[in-house]
C-alpha cells in the first residue's frame, strides 16, 4: 500500500511540473506574438492563428488552460496591451495596476 501511495505522490508531481513546462510555453507564445506586434503589427492575429491550431490547443490543454474561443480573445487582448509576460507577473507591476485602479476609483 506503501508503494501504491508513493507512486501516486510522484505520479501527480510529474504531472504538476509537466503542466509548468506547458504554461512556460504558452508565456513564450505570447513574448514572441508581443514581439511581433511591436515589429509588425499582427501580434493578436499571430496568437490567435496559434491557439485556434492544433499544436497551440494541445499545448493549452497541456498547460491546464481550456482552449475555448474566450481564452484565445484573452490572448489577443493581452497581446494587445504590449506588456511582457514577466513584466505583467511581477509583484512592482500588480502593485502599480492596484494602485492606478485606487486612484481611479476615488476619482469617480
């Protein structure tokens, strides 16, 4: 019974880093849609192709993201916006957004 638990244990912990070596993935795809949206223009239209193919919804899938249609609108919405994947997950920037988001509040 020892092993069978054991051996669940590690089964799920495979299976937690193999869905974080998918979402690093899906961070990439993005970075690189950003950076041709800064250099071409057609950054929200090249994520978009990826995630609607069958490679960027096995992908998703993998990375524990349901590739529906309003997932890939919310890719090329954050594509649109221009800011890095690591920029827009870093703890100065969620700082920055909570407070733009205070300020605005108090105005209205």
């Amino acid at each position: 019974m020892k092993d069978f638990v054991d051996g669940a244990a590690f089964n799920n912990e495979q299976g937690n880093r193999a869905r974080k070596l998918f979402a690093a993935v899906v961070l990439a795809a993005l970075d690189d849609a950003i950076s041709d949206d800064k250099k071409y223009g057609n950054g929200p239209d090249q994520i978009a192709r990826w995630a609607r193919s069958r490679d960027g919804r096995e992908v998703l899938s993998c990375a524990g993201i349901d590739p529906n249609e309003r997932v890939v609108m919310g890719l090329m919405d954050f594509v649109s916006k221009g800011v890095r994947t690591s920029v827009a997950l870093s703890r100065e920037e969620s700082e920055r957004r909570s407070a733009a988001a205070a300020a605005q509040a108090e105005a209205a």
